[in-house]
C-alpha cells in the first residue's frame, strides 16, 4: 500500500464479485467515513469489470488497495487475507463488510466505536432499532431460523450471528487462530464468533437497516443450505474440544 500523510487506523475488507456498479460509489462512500481508514478490495476475478474499476479507484486514493485473484474464492479466503494484512501491518481495527450496499457505509464510525469498547462490533438486524429493508419474508424467516439455532447449538450470545458487517479489535485475531477457520461463506462469520466467545472476548451489537434491494436473491438458498452443514460441523467439533477452550486474554494485550 502506498505512504500516507494519515496514520492508518482502520482497515475495511471488501470482498467483490461482479459488482462494477457498486465498487466505486461505495468506495468513495467509506473513504468519506473517517480520514483515517483504509480499503483493501478482494477482487475474484470479476467478469464484469470490477476489478479494473478497483485498479483506477487504487490509482486515485492512495487509502485503496486492491487484490485480484484468479479465480472465486469465496469470502472466507478474502476475510482471511484481510486479517493476515491488518495484522502485518498494524491496524488496531479491522472492519468487513458487503460491497452490494446491503451494507450502510454510514455506520462504519459507530461499528468501531463499539468496537473500541469491546473486542468484536456487529452490524445488527435483530437488535432493538435493526431491521431489514427489501427482503422476501422466506429469507427473514430463514435467516430468523439459523440465528436462532445458531445460538441454542453453540451458545453464543448475539442476536445477529450471521451479519457480516463487523468489526474487530486486530489484537484478538492470533489468539483465535482465524487461519484454521475451516467454514466458508456465512459458516466462516459465525465459527469466528464462536471461537472469540470461547476466547473469551467481548462482543456487542450496533442496531443496523440491512438493505437487501441490491442483494441478488439467488444467492440465498445455497447460503442457507451451506450455513446448515457447517453448523452441524461447528457443533461437533465445539463438543470434541469443550476440554481444551483457551484461557481468557487479558484486555493489557490490546493494540489501542
């Protein structure tokens, strides 16, 4: 990433898959958020352009980065790229999010407000003062249904277990061992989720209006049966080492 005048303080992910016409005005969008933020766009070779978009965008704000490659990987793989370099290079916070705008750019300062006050913030629909806009009611069902078993099986708190807009305090990351996450798609958020409880982090929610108007629906099913296998997955393997949780990290071991 180029030099900057600003010390960075934030990273935000952003994993992108035919979205050329939402990268740049979301870009430009965040950038506004905070002088202190930076992008890192992970581009799985988009055939509709946006990876090229994500090169000039790059090439204009030096707060941009952009990373092709060759083929779809799936948000797991780029969540965890974006880890690994918010790690290396020293930012305290690390923030993921959507690039279809069912995401509000405008929340990134209160997400890491939160975030600085906790360990883990998470843009949430089931809160008090969160909902959805433009979703079928088979997905709010659906998604109302996984949360639910999702917080019975492996005992997490959170309302909202599947969002993933959410940020972290970057020190956490190591001490989760995030590398071995081996659920992709909306598994990966949520065996994140289960990994810092068990770790023993704080985690707090921000009431958040998820809009679905851009989210193409299609995507939904597979989501949701996918989601389904890894959590029996996730179940399993939380009851194989129930005897070897990690202690309780100490708040002094914090990057602030």
């Amino acid at each position: 990433m180029h030099e900057k005048s600003i010390e960075p303080n934030i990273l935000v992910v952003i994993p992108t898959y035919n979205e050329c016409e939402n990268i740049e005005p979301l870009v430009r969008l965040i950038l506004h958020q905070q002088p202190n933020l930076h992008i890192m766009i992970v581009d799985d070779n988009s055939p509709d352009g946006t990876g090229e978009i994500a090169d000039t965008l790059a090439r204009q704000q030096e707060r941009v980065q952009i990373f092709h490659r060759a083929k779809r990987m799936g948000y797991a793989s780029a969540y965890k790229l974006g880890f690994e370099y918010a790690l290396r290079y020293a930012y305290p916070y690390v923030l993921t999010m959507n690039a279809d705008f069912s995401h509000n750019p405008r929340y990134i300062p209160y997400l890491v407000a939160l975030a600085r006050a906790n360990d883990v913030a998470i843009g949430s629909r089931y809160v008090q003062g969160g909902g959805t806009v433009g979703a079928n009611s088979a997905h709010v069902w659906l998604s109302g249904i996984a949360n639910r078993a999702i917080r019975r099986l492996l005992a997490l708190n959170p309302e909202d277990c599947t969002s993933r807009f959410r940020c972290y305090q970057t020190y956490l990351l190591p001490y989760i061992h995030y590398e071995t996450v081996r659920a992709d798609g909306l598994g990966f958020g949520v065996e994140i989720l289960e990994r810092c409880s068990r770790s023993g982090f704080r985690t707090a929610e921000l009431p958040i209006l998820y809009d679905y108007r851009l989210w193409p629906g299609s995507r939904s099913r597979y989501h949701w049966l996918q989601l389904s296998a890894e959590l029996v997955w996730m179940r399993i393997a939380r009851t194989k080492i129930s005897q070897l949780a990690q202690p309780t990290v100490e708040k002094s071991s914090k990057l602030d």
